[in-house]
C-alpha cells in the first residue's frame, strides 16, 4: 500500500476473488490464476495511472514470471445498473 500511495493513489479496494470456470489453471495475459486471489480496484486521475501502474509492474513481475495483471479502465467508459 505503501508503495502505491508514494505514486499517488490515495486509496485502494481490496476484495478477495475466486475465479470460476471449467477447464484446469488458464492463463490471462500469461498470469496463471488458480485458487483465491486479491483483486485490488483504484480510482485515480489520469495523470496519477501510469505512476502506479509503474509501481505495480515493478511489484507483480520480477523479470521471469507474472503475479498479477494490472490494467487501467476509463472512468467514462465504465457501465454500472442498478439491479432490482
């Protein structure tokens, strides 16, 4: 967290996720995901992205093997509805 905020985010969700699906351990972007995972959601301004987008490479890939995904979505382009 630390890190993350010297880049400049001012806050982080973190939510427990559990991926489902038939098959065995698939890849995405060659990040295996296979029992429980952290999912970590910022809203950041755009100028603030590609800092800690930095900051996270640097955390979740050591050279040889990923350990995540990290990926920045527009504000804008976000659909929300509301069910009920």
């Amino acid at each position: 967290m630390s890190l993350v905020e010297d880049a400049g985010a001012t806050g982080v969700t973190a939510l427990s996720a559990r991926g489902v699906g038939s098959g065995s351990k698939k890849t995405f972007f060659g990040a295996r995901f296979a029992g429980a995972q952290t999912a970590l959601i910022m809203l950041l301004p755009e100028e603030k992205v590609k800092p800690v987008m930095s900051c996270l490479k640097d955390i979740i890939y050591d050279g040889e093997d990923s350990h995540g995904i990290c990926f920045a979505v527009p504000v804008e382009q976000i659909s929300l509805s509301q069910l009920g």
